[in-house]
C-alpha cells in the first residue's frame, strides 16, 4: 500500500509518500510508460529493461541527443498520448523527461519521482523543462506541470553529501524569498539535517515546498511573482557559463549567486541591515559558501543569454529582508560600473 501526504496543489499534484521507493515504482509501473533514468539510479527500477532508458548521469547530458533518444524509444514502443513518460533521478533527468513529454504527440502523460533534494524542492517541482543548448543553462524548454510527482524521502538516505548541498542551497534560496520560518528551522536543525534525520527531512522538503508551491500556482509561467525563484541563479547561471556547463555544481553556483545578490543589494542600500550576514553565516554553516572570480565583462557577458532578460536588461532578484525579495532591471550599461565596485 502506498501511503501519501498531499500537498492539496491546484497547479501539478505532488506527494511526500512514507512507503518504500520499490512499492511506489512498482505501483506508478501499472501504467504503460517509458522510464528515464541515469546510470546511477538504474538499479533502482526492478523492470523489464524494455520499458526503461538509462542515460549517462551529468549536467553535460541535456542535450536534443538525449531528447532525441527518448523519443525515438516512445515511437519504437508505440506509446500513445495517454501513456506516461516517467522521469526517476535528480534535475538532469527529471529535465529532460518532462521535456520530452512535453512535446511528443504535443503532450503525454508525465510522472516524475525525484531521488535528490535539490530535485525534490525545486527542479522537479512546476513545470518547467528544458535542455542546455550553445553553453547555456536550460535555453530551449517549455512549461509543462507533472501529472504526478511522488516524493519518497527515502531516497535521500544514499544520497552523497555534495549532491545534499545542493538541494540544502536551494532550501535556504526558498527560505529568503518567502519563509523566515523555514531559515529559523535550517538554523535550529542543522546537524539533525544533515544526519539525515528522516523526520527533520520531511519537515525541511514540507516548509520548501510551500515556498515554491504557493508561487507556482499563483503564476505558471513567470510573468510576476514567480520570478522570485531565480534569487541567486542570474549570477549562478553567468557563472556556469564562465566555468562551463557541468564543471562546477548547480548548488555551487546558485550559492555563489546568492552571496552576490546579497553583496550586491548591500551595495545599494536595498538589503536589510544584518541579512546579508545572516544568510552567509548559514550558508557556511552548511559548508555551502564557495570562493570564484569572476570579472564584470564576463559576469555580463554570461547574463546577456540569460532567460530572464527583459527588453534586453539583465533582471536581478534582489533581498530586502527574510522572506522578502524585489525585482529590479538593469541595462548592461549600468552594471558594468556596478559589478566593478562589487568586485
């Protein structure tokens, strides 16, 4: 029997199910579908090998050739429009699952099961898909909500701590954009959260989840308030073009873009006295705090191809306080000067 705690979303339909990762994919398996995972979750679907596409795991695999391989095997399979592409792995693979599902017969089923916490809080969660494409993150997608996420924080229990971090960061994101309640939990609970405390856990997943939940269903497709989600990923997005798709970690990134939307808005005067230094005490707390530089020319330059442009300026989510962020817009013109003194 599969035990679930609904998150009562209008928009996607999401579940924290306390059953075992092996009832909940043998039960989501009773629907005729394909199964899109890595190399390093393969082991985890107990399936015939004819209903399952394993990929090679890394930020590296977004691309059409994958999307292409996926629907390729939906054809090869005779999938129709009500069978369900199913999407078990972190953001990479839950990415490109929903992408494809997207467009193949202009839309099929679409299941997707997280198996990391950066997944289950945030790429897996509202719709959005995509591909990296010309060296930029998730250039090409679409939006296109689940009809099912399960979340089964058991997987969580091998998951390495690096790949932890990175959903920690995203945590933490979710906390200064709407939730004071949830930065003063990660800061009371932090050794019991990074133990793996099954119950800590759920109730971190929980409070992150209603952040990012309640601005989904309030705007799908990011013309207003959503955007408050991309706090710290203008930066982090520039600088994972600077380093390279796939060659630093999205939690590293997001984490350095936080610190310089923090740094940056301190700058200005926008930032609360005192927030930018509790947030960066948390997210050393957590060993979440790393060190790269990069110049203004470059920083732009990576920001240019950023999907958040608006009528060719560079929109940055800037903290005013916990749980309160604003939006601002800046022609590439002002910034230079402005990421110089930021240095």
């Amino acid at each position: 029997m599969v035990k679930t705690l609904d998150l009562s979303l209008s928009v996607f339909s999401s579940r924290i199910i306390q059953s075992t990762r092996e009832d909940v994919i043998l039960k989501a398996s009773e629907t005729r579908g394909l199964w899109i995972c890595d190399e390093n979750t393969r082991n985890l679907l107990p399936l015939p090998e004819e209903s399952i596409l394993a990929l090679k795991p890394g930020e590296e695999q977004k691309t059409w050739d994958n999307v292409d391989r996926i629907l390729s095997r939906c054809v090869e399979m005779e999938l129709d429009r009500d069978s369900v592409i199913f999407g078990l792995g972190g953001g990479v693979v839950c990415d490109m699952a929903a992408f494809a599902a997207s467009i193949y017969k202009r839309g099929c089923g679409l299941t997707l099961v997280p198996t990391t916490l950066l997944c289950m809080v945030d790429a897996g969660i509202g719709g959005k898909t995509g591909i990296d494409y010309g060296g930029y993150k998730n250039l090409v997608g679409t939006f296109y909500p689940a009809s099912s996420i399960l979340i089964v924080p058991q997987f969580l229990g091998s998951l390495p701590r690096k790949e932890l971090l990175n959903g920690i960061v995203e945590t933490i994101k979710h906390g200064i954009i709407g939730s004071p309640e949830l930065l003063t939990f990660m800061e009371a609970n932090r050794d019991r959260i990074l133990s793996g405390d099954s119950e800590i856990t759920e109730k971190l997943i929980w409070l992150s989840l209603r952040v990012k939940s309640s601005l989904v269903e309030e705007d799908l497709y990011e013309k207003g308030r959503r955007a408050w989600l991309n706090l710290g990923h203008t930066f982090g997005h520039a600088l994972e073009a600077h380093e390279g798709i796939g060659k630093i970690s999205h939690g590293e990134a997001v984490a350095w873009g936080l610190e310089r939307a923090l740094t940056f808005g301190t700058m200005l005067g926008i930032t609360g006295t005192g927030v930018r230094e509790r947030i960066l005490h948390l997210l050393s707390s957590y060993g979440c705090l790393p060190r790269f530089g990069v110049d203004a020319e470059d920083l732009i330059s990576g920001m240019k191809q950023d999907k958040k442009k608006s009528r060719g300026a560079v929109r940055i989510i800037i903290p005013v306080r916990e749980g309160e962020v604003t939006v601002r817009d800046y022609s590439t013109e002002e910034l230079i000067p402005l990421f110089k003194k930021l240095g």
